[in-house]
C-alpha cells in the first residue's frame, strides 16, 4: 500500500474514533478535563527520573468489553475506553461501575517504528488496578498483581516481522471484597471512601533497548556529610567482564564530576560545594549515564537526576525533632488524597496534577501527606522540582463485609452498609495475616520503596494508617528501615501506636485538638487535623449525597476563623510541647468530603493563598 495512502487512512481512523469518544456527563468536571481527547492524553515521557530517547506513547482509544471472570477473550468488543482513565470514570468515555465477578478486557494494536527493528521492545504498564494478564499476537507474555506499582515485559519474542501488533489485557478487581491493598477505594462509596478506580489508569508505552544489555533501573543515595553521592547502575541481566557504565553528572548545565563503574557495582563521587535540596532551595542535580559493552561501543543512554539532601530526628529544645540537612524544620502540609472528579485516580492532565503541588506551594505548606495512594512518577518530579518534601503513605487495605439485614435496621446512616474486617479498634492488638495475604502487601510496600527511592522530595514512609490491615508494626517497620536507612518510618498514623519507628503520631479532628505527649525517642507529630468543611453548592459533587466535614460551616468567613482558632493550637503546640510537624485535612474536597481548602472541580480556593501563607509563615521560625 502507499505509504501516504496508509497514513491518510491512520490519521482518518483517529479522527473518526475521537469524534464517537466522550466524557460521560453529569458530574463536576476540571478545567483541565474539558481540553482532554484521544489524541493528547498524557502524552509526556512517564519516568522522568530515568528517561530514554526512544519511547511510544500507547494512551488513547483502547477496545473494551466487561464480562465475568468465567469467560474467554471475547471475539467482538464492546466499545471505546480512553486510556489511561479507569472504566468508573467519566474521562474514560464508559463510566461503569466494576464488581469483583467482572473480568475487564482492552486490545489495541500499534505498528513499531522501522529502526525498532534491532532492539528489543519492552511494554510498560504504569498502573493497573488490579490483577491482570497480558497477550501480544495471541500470545500470554506475563502476568501483575497489584494495583499502584508499574511492571513491564520484554516483548519482542511476540512481536510480528511486520504490520500491526496487537495487544490484549485481561483484568480482576475486587476491590474491598478483597484484602488487596486499595486505598480509600470502596465499591458503594460514601463517607470517607471513594468510587474505586479499576483497570489500567496510569500511562501505557513501549520503549526500545538495546538487544545486547540495558540499564534497568539506578539506585542514588547522596550524604550531604560528607558531599557525596553513591549510584548503583544495575543492569537487566549479569554481565561479563568488560561492560562499563560511565556518568556524569551536571549542575546547571555544567560538569561538575563523572566516574566509571561496571553494572550492579556501586561508584561513589564526590560533590564539591554542594546545592542542597530544600523546599525553599530545590536544587537538582542531573545524570547521564552511559553503559559500553567491551568493545567500546555505548549501547544505552539514561538520564536521571538527584538531590542532595538528608532527613533525620535530632535534639532540638529538650525533644526528639524533625531535621532537614541537619537543622530542625517543622514540617506542615495537606493530607493529599490524589483525586479528581473526572479522571478519579488519574489527573486530567500533567498540567492539572502540578497544579495541585503548586497551590499547596503557594499557600505555605512545605510538605505533603499523600494519603493511602501512590502517585505516578510525575507527581514525584514535580515535588522535587518545586521543592516539596512528602509523607508517602502505603495505600492500605481492609476487606469488608455487606451488613445482614437486621443490621441495616439498626443503622442510622444507611450508607454504612459494610462492616470492617480487617481494621483494629485503638485498644486491639495487631491483626493476624495469612503468609499469602501478608507476602502480597509486603511485596507491594517493597516495590513502593525501591521505585520511589530516588526522589528526593520523599522524607518519610508510613506503611499504617488508623489500624485499617495493621498487622506485625514493629516487623513492618523495622522492614522499611532496612530498605531504605536514609528515610524516616512513621509506622502507623493516628490510631493504635505502638512503641517502635522514628514518629509518634496521633490524630485529633476535635475543635480543641488533642494534644499528643511528648515521645523521648521519637518526633512527635500530628498526623491529621482539621477537617474543616466548607460546602460551595455550584461545585459539589452530588447535592443530593451527605456533603460534610468534621465541623461544617456555610460562609468563607467562618470558614477561616475557624482554620485559624485550629492552627494557632498547632504553633501553640509546636511552641511549648514540642510538636514536630502537623497535617491538615485536606488540599481538596474529594466526592462527599467538602472539608477542602479546594473545591474538588478545583475552581474555588476557599481561603485566601496569601492569607494562607502569611499565617503558615511564623511556623518556620525556629
């Protein structure tokens, strides 16, 4: 066929599919959500930490068909989903709820560039929620679980001489009829549970490699101490004798050191005068690393980057305290939930997914709490080239049961149709997990750390959040510590603490908070306040479900007497107790929760930035 015929052909079909693609209608949208179509959804490179030259974006128009987990591939599709939006969505154009004896399916087909043809071809899958399994041409290449860690294939045994590729992906999601780590998601959303987020819902691409060998993955560690920084570059398979990786590193634009090692053996370089990160001083420091087979010929090319910045406990007035680069800073942020009322999960945009960091910038906060979900890589840049530093929750899990009949009766809130499972009371010992159970949420919290290990913005891990799946503490977080020595573990946020880990951390969302005794051997934190609500009827939700906060008020004025009466508790706090840091519920209102300093379309701040920042300033003063 003509090859300007084919193109033409290519370029119609696009055009026809994204004419019959829609959002679903009838909720809250962003700004953001209203540019979005088939052909510029999430378009940017995935991995901006370790970042290739040769890359295809795969997000678009995918077939779908929703059948039951006791049915084959289908032969006929159903219709269009907009990847990488999940089919509960409205962004995804299908907007359909998913129950656990549903099997999700997508196909798409692609062609691969004609100087592809000598690489190896590896297909990425950033998330998928949450179990799946994966075909090209027909045949299975692999298979996933777990719903926030990315996972990729070697693909090229599969792959055709010529034409188009096909791609097929089967996915199960229980959600909480199940003990899979999930987050606030939870079929029947009401209260403080949101609209599950099932299927693929983070970037789809492929990208090509050498044949021979490739960098797989980096590990940097930096010690501001001694100003060094320590990288080990670890290859896809062990190597001979004779491969080398070379790197450089930049500053500015600059060279300002470089070195050689050979794959999965670690080179320590020295950085002189070194930039510290900070939230006030975000400096970056860019990698290129090139891996040379023993003939001397550079079969891949990586960029990356670090910052050099340390996070520890130290002595400071009397008290165990957060320190940044060795000097005591409180830390105050948002408890950020990552949801949105057209994408869910996923963000609109990457534009839109900023925005978010750099309002909380901008109102005074130097630090976020992501609640219970773990973010694409993105988000992660973005803190750390605004200079944010983050509170990474583990997205926990809790399978729940339908209330029977005679319980409903009892109920006074009829949207509380579950009972827990897998949530300790305050006063309870730790739960007992199967090793099945127990090995998949250790898997997932490994694959959270050694993904995310190199950003600098994250300061602290939290494997536990209010007993929800608490099980082994002191285990889980001597467990994390060991992965990664450098960052702090608050083992479990606000509920059934336990005397282990580096933070001791209550929650209290009274309107005279709880103050939390002072820990000798541990920073002493407020992991959750506030839960002001501040209903904006143009930009709710539902009008018709229980919008509420913890205390709710109907104008902007009492809105910010009230903040204010919480947060000068916190200084007060801060001032005389020792308090190390305090979290803030939350950056936006999410589904029926109006407790926000955000509407959730995102249109309405509720209180003042400036104002904001002004007050949330004298809390930086040591």
């Amino acid at each position: 066929m003509n090859s300007k015929l084919f193109l033409f052909i290519l370029l119609s079909a696009s055009f026809v599919q994204a004419q019959n693609w829609k959002a679903v209608e009838g909720k809250i949208m962003s700004q953001w959500a209203k540019k979005v179509n088939p052909e510029n959804v999430w378009q940017e490179y995935p991995r901006p930490q370790f970042e290739r030259a040769q890359w295809k974006n795969l997000n678009g128009l995918w077939d779908y068909a929703i059948l039951k987990t006791n049915q084959i591939q289908p032969k006929r599709f159903q219709g269009k989903i907009l990847v990488p939006f999940s089919f509960e969505s409205s962004l995804s154009g299908v907007g359909k709820n998913i129950h656990p004896e549903d099997k999700m399916w997508y196909k798409r087909n692609f062609m691969l560039s004609e100087n592809w043809k000598e690489k190896d071809v590896i297909l990425h899958f950033e998330a998928v929620d949450y179990k799946c399994a994966v075909w090209v041409n027909d045949i299975l290449v692999g298979t996933h679980k777990g719903g926030f860690d990315r996972f990729s294939f070697n693909i090229t045994p599969y792959l055709k001489s010529k034409g188009q590729q096909k791609i097929v992906l089967a996915v199960e999601d229980a959600t909480n009829f199940s003990s899979q780590p999930r987050g606030k998601q939870q079929i029947n959303s009401s209260g403080i549970y949101y609209t599950p987020v099932s299927g693929i819902w983070q970037t789809v691409w492929l990208e090509a490699v050498s044949s021979e060998a490739y960098i797989n993955q980096v590990k940097t560690t930096t010690n501001i101490d001694n100003s060094t920084v320590r990288l080990i570059p670890i290859s896809n398979v062990t190597l001979i004798d004779g491969y080398q990786v070379a790197i450089d590193v930049f500053f500015d634009d600059k060279k300002v050191t470089s070195g050689i090692t050979q794959p999965n053996t670690p080179v320590e370089l020295k950085i002189d005068n070194a930039q510290l990160w900070s939230p006030d001083h975000p400096h970056l420091y860019d990698v290129k690393m090139h891996l040379v087979n023993p003939s001397g010929m550079v079969i891949d090319r990586v960029e990356s980057y670090f910052g050099m910045r340390k996070i520890s406990l130290g002595d400071h007035k009397g008290v165990k305290y957060l320190f940044l680069n060795n000097a005591p800073l409180f830390h105050y942020g948002p408890l950020d939930q990552g949801w949105w009322p057209d994408g869910l999960l996923t963000p609109p945009s990457d534009e839109a997914m900023r925005y978010d960091i750099e309002m909380t910038k901008a109102m005074g906060f130097n630090m976020i709490r992501k609640h219970v979900k773990i973010e694409p890589d993105r988000w992660y840049y973005h803190c750390d080239q605004l200079g944010i530093m983050v509170w990474q929750d583990m997205p926990s899990y809790n399978r729940l049961a339908l209330k029977t009949a005679e319980e409903m009766e009892k109920n006074k809130r009829k949207d509380r149709i579950y009972n827990p499972l897998e949530r300790i009371k305050k006063e309870e010992a730790d739960l007992q997990r199967s090793s099945k159970d127990a090995t998949q949420f250790e898997f997932e919290l490994r694959r959270m750390v050694d993904l995310h290990f190199n950003a600098p913005s994250i300061v602290m891990w939290v494997p536990f959040n209010e007993g929800w799946g608490q099980y082994d503490t002191c285990r889980i977080s001597d467990y994390v510590k060991q992965l990664d020595p450098d960052r702090l573990v608050n083992p479990t946020s606000g509920w059934t603490l336990r005397p282990c880990g580096d933070i001791y951390d209550i929650h209290t969302y009274q309107v005279d908070l709880n103050v939390p005794p002072t820990a000798l051997d541990r920073a002493t934190v407020i992991g959750e306040f506030g839960g002001i609500g501040y209903p904006i009827q143009e930009n709710l939700w539902n009008p018709e479900m229980r919008n509420w906060g913890y205390q709710t008020y109907y104008n902007a004025e009492d809105l910010l007497k009230n903040y204010v009466y919480k947060f000068e508790q916190i200084v007060n706090m801060k001032q005389k107790n020792g308090l190390s840091a305090a979290v803030y519920t939350q950056t936006t209102d999410v589904e029926g929760e109006i407790n926000g300093l955000i509407t959730y379309d995102r249109e309405v701040i509720k209180i003042p930035i400036e104002t904001l920042n002004e007050l949330h300033s004298k809390l930086y003063k040591e």
